[in-house]
C-alpha cells in the first residue's frame, strides 16, 4: 500500500480521531523513500468539517413522599450545538519515517442554542420559573402555586417550605441562543514516527507513535467575548498498529490527551480544597478496518473504504458545557451579597457566611431570583480569597463547573479516493454517543475532622471555593442526559 495514502496522524487524530481509517493512522511521510522513488515527502491538506451534537439536560429533585425514589430527573432543557472549521494541515518527511506536521483550524461558527423541554414552561422549569413562583416563594405565608400555571395559582402546596430556590438562572427566550463564536483556533504541531513499516513486498504490519502539542494561541472564550480559544496546553499521545491481510488492512489506536491551563486561562487555582482545576483527561481507542475496493500501481490510483468502532472515556474536569454560555450572560451577574439579602444590612462589611439561602420576604424578587450567583464563593469578581470577599462585593459566574466523567460510543465510515500519485480526496463521517454526566457536580470541599462534614463558612478554610449550593448540591445538580454528535470531514490532500 502506497505511504501516501494520507495522514497527519495525530494532527487530525486529536481533533476527529474517529474520522481516520488505517491509512490515515498508520502512513507517516518520510524522506528518502527510495522503496517509491520518493526523496521528499510533503503534503498540504485542507479540510473542511462540519460537528453537530444534540442532547436534554435535566435537574435532579429531591422526590418527598412514600411513593417516589429518593432523587428525580426532571427534564428541564433541549439543547444543539453546531460548529463549521476550516483545518489547515502541513506534513513534512524528514527523514525515513519521521514525520513532522502542523494544523492551524479556523472556526467559522460555534454556537450553542437552549430551549425549554417539550411540556416544560415557567410554571414548572427550575431554570427559568415565573414571576408567580418567584414571588410565592420569597414569601412562604402567600406560597400557594400550581406548577402547570406560569401565573401561579393556588393550590395549597409549598414550592420550597424551607429554603428560596426558585431561582431564574437565565431567561430560556431571550438568553437561550448563545454566542455565536469564530475566529482563529489553537495551533498544534507535532511528529509521527513508524519504526515498523508495512511494504507490499514485506506486509508484516505497521506501527506508528506519535505526539501532538496543542498550544494556547488564540484568544480565550470567556463570556465577555466570541473567541473559541480553549485555554490550555493539551498533550496528545498516541500509538496506531495495522496489518494488510489481502485487500483489508485492520487497524487499531489508542491516543491519550492530557490538557493543563494555560496562565492566563479562565482556570484558576485558588484553594487545596477545590478537587478540580482544569478539563479532565481523555483516551480513545479504535478498532476497525480498511477495505482496498480499487488499485493500480501504474497510475497510483486506489479507492479504499474504511469502517470502524471507536470507544474512549472523558475524566472529569472543570470545563465548559451545554449551559456555560447562557449561565455567564445571564442577568444576574455583578450582583453582591447586600443586594441578594445574603448579609445583614447593619454589618455590610461581612461577607457569605456560606448558610442556604434565605432571603427576607420583603426583597425584591428581581434580586432574589438571582441569589444563586452568591452561593459560590469563587465567584466574587477580582478575588483570589473568598473569605475577603464583604456584602459590597460583586459575584458573577464564568460559566465553568466541575463536569462528571463519561463513557463515548461511536462508529464512522470513510471513503478515501486517491486520484494519483499527487492527489487525494478523503470523506468521512461518524456518530458518537456520549453517556449521561453531572453537568455541575463539584464537592463541597474538603473536612478537617473525622466525620467527613465541610464547613461551608469561607473562612473556615474547608469549603471548596466553587461549590455553588444552587447547582452543586445533592438535589440541585444540573445532567446532560446524553448526548449524540454528528460529524462529517472532507479533505483534498496534496501530495508531493
């Protein structure tokens, strides 16, 4: 099989792994291929690719009575995201089987869009209630809503008869369309190196290593802006293996991914007691094959198709999600404690005492509504101590939470026409599934005594700084009930 049969290996690995078949993960430009009468070997590869995912996020609600499980899901949001890039991909043999390569990818649109549920509305969301509710709750004597009625009528049961939690995190109509991003991605530079090299006179397999370093260049997405840099170093291993038996060629990968915030990221490490920093780990695997439907050694032509399976498992981290964009523009922001009726107005020196939140009747409920923005300490803006933090401070929330880990399940199809000894085109495809995960789901924090309870006080040294008791606790938490993305690649590689 030719050896330029395509493949910036762990280039476009880190970014579509699941859209490469054999060639593509085995094939590594090299210099000096007298085997081909090939002294240089340099590729140009423009692709185009197109991601769409899909998924419902729910709540998790503390079910009361003797009929009902101790927790409940309840629908909440439906959410799709759609991305379009341009990657640019430059392989350079320099010597015999050692490849160096460079992608740069430019983002033409990235966005997210919410919407409530199918049956859900403000009578009954606990993302975007009604005013009704609002109102009800913040005062318990008059709290007599019906949750199927946005107006709130009465019905005589209590919509939280200890606590406010009729919080408004972000207004579904107006704030469900997220931001529109675009812009100059990431670079990544790397080498492929195959010690062990499959020939048609020797067919004994190929095994290929590789390495990738992704590096924080572009501008970071913040909430503020509509960049689509992501803020981290993220290394990428990766080993590839295949055998041609016939005119199938096996294939197998496994890549690690190991990402860590960049200085200037939105990351931020501020306390022991917070579990988790920056995104998680990543591995993947791949097992499939690749079938040789067409060849001819005089005028460099073959036509391949490639099949395959892919499985991985994303660790947990602090990282972006479906909701990051509508939570950090949401209204509530830049609100301090004084105003949310978390500290006492005589005493506005003090700050969040980390107590649930119990606001007077008489606040307005416009304040109310967005006392969860105070419940994490980490979100008081320009403080690196939580415990400086005094009534007069402004909370925000930058949209990062501590994501669970979860399980990816896929499978892809790739059709790949090389024309001649100099030019290749190469459509591929796949779906993956990702499996349900916590969206927000970080710890409390981390004990000093022997009965594993956190002091949720700041001060006290023991909370987790972004622990947000609105979204983080048991009974609160924000999940991704699955997710299901769409992907299809095509790219024209020159070979020289």
């Amino acid at each position: 099989m030719r050896t330029s049969t395509a493949c910036g290996l762990v280039v476009l690995a880190s970014l579509v792994p699941t859209l490469a078949h054999a060639a593509e993960m085995t094939d590594v430009a090299d210099a000096f291929d007298t085997a081909h009468n090939n002294p240089i070997d340099f590729r140009f590869e423009p692709s185009f690719r197109s991601e769409s995912s899909s998924g419902v996020i729910s709540r998790e609600n503390v079910c009361e009575g003797k009929d009902c499980a101790a927790t409940v899901f309840n629908r909440e949001l439906e959410f799709a995201r759609s991305m379009s890039i341009l990657d640019t991909t430059l392989k350079l043999g320099v010597g015999m089987n050692f490849e160096l390569h460079g992608r740069l990818p430019v983002v033409f649109g990235d966005r997210t869009n919410l919407k409530f549920a199918k049956d859900v509305n403000g009578g009954n969301s606990r993302v975007d209630p009604s005013e009704g509710r609002i109102t009800a709750d913040l005062n318990p004597a008059s709290d007599l809503i019906t949750f199927g009625d946005p107006d709130g009528g009465p019905d005589g049961k209590p919509d939280s008869p200890d606590f406010f939690s009729s919080y408004q995190f972000f207004d579904v109509e107006t704030q469900g369309d997220g931001i529109k991003r675009s812009g100059t991605g990431d670079p990544t530079i790397g080498f492929a190196w195959s010690p062990l090299e499959s020939t048609e006179e020797e067919p004994w397999g190929t095994l290929v290593f590789g390495f990738d370093y992704t590096l924080p260049m572009a501008e970071i997405r913040t909430a503020a802006n509509d960049a689509v840099g992501r803020g981290v170093h993220n290394f990428a291993f990766l080993l590839a293996s295949s055998r041609p038996v016939g005119a199938i060629e096996p294939f197998f990968t496994f890549q690690f991914d190991l990402p860590l915030p960049a200085t200037n990221s939105p990351y931020r490490d501020i306390s022991s007691d917070q579990s988790l920093v920056g995104p998680g780990p990543k591995f993947e695997t791949t097992l499939g094959t690749e079938v040789t439907m067409f060849k001819d050694a005089a005028s460099k032509q073959s036509y391949t198709l490639g099949l395959g399976m892919r499985y991985g498992y994303q660790f947990a981290g602090r990282d972006w999600t479906p909701l990051s964009d509508a939570f950090a523009n949401s209204g509530c922001n830049d609100l301090t404690p004084l105003e949310a009726g978390m500290v006492d107005p005589a005493d506005a020196t003090a700050g969040p005492d980390g107590n649930a939140y119990n606001p007077d009747a008489d606040l307005d409920p416009d304040l109310a509504q967005c006392g969860w923005v105070v419940q994490a300490p980490g979100n008081a803006v320009g403080l690196d101590n939580p415990a400086a933090a005094t009534g007069d401070t402004k909370f925000a929330y930058d949209g990062l939470s501590d994501v669970e880990g979860f399980g990816l399940v896929g499978g892809n199809i790739a059709l790949n026409l090389q024309f001649s000894a100099w030019a290749e085109l190469r459509i591929k495809s796949d779906v993956v599934y990702e499996t349900s995960h916590f969206l927000t789901n970080a710890n409390s924090g981390k004990s000093s005594g022997d009965d594993d309870s956190v002091e949720l006080d700041p001060a006290k040294g023991q909370r987790n700084p972004f622990y947000n008791t609105a979204i983080d606790a048991q009974g609160s938490r924000f999940r991704s009930d699955g997710v299901l993305r769409v992907n299809w690649a095509a790219t024209f590689a020159i070979l020289l």
